[in-house]
C-alpha cells in the first residue's frame, strides 16, 4: 500500500518488549541527556535499571560518548 499511495506507515516490532528497548536505544544513540520518561517507558515494558545502563555501555562504546541520564524515575 505504501508503494502505491507513497504513504509510510509505523512498523513497530511485533514484541512490546523488543519494542520498548528499541524506542529507548534510538532516544540514546540520538540525544546527549535520556530523560526520565523515557527510562520510565523501558521500565514499564519490563526493562531493569540494570538493563539500562548495559543499553547505554553499548551505545557509548559505538558512539564514543554515553547519553547523560536526566534522572531515574520513582
């Protein structure tokens, strides 16, 4: 259909859980501060804290520089 009507649409992962990593990778490897809520989102998709700071590790060891967290949320 996209073909045909030049229309993108969102194709989000099958997996919320993939899903909520993959939004929070791409919010980090884009920005230098990760906001709370976006921490909160990969909580609430079922993500530790712990789970975080590895997505972080990684992404600063391919982009030369981790994202400044803005603040865990409560």
């Amino acid at each position: 259909i996209g073909v045909l009507f030049g229309i993108r649409a969102a194709r989000p992962l099958a997996n919320e859980w993939l899903e909520g990593m993959r939004r929070f990778a791409v919010t980090a490897w884009s920005r230098e501060v990760v906001r709370a809520r976006d921490l909160k989102h990969l909580f609430d998709a079922g993500y530790s804290s712990n789970d975080a700071w590895r997505i972080l590790a990684h992404i600063g060891e391919h982009r030369g520089v981790i994202p400044e967290v803005e603040g865990w949320p409560a």
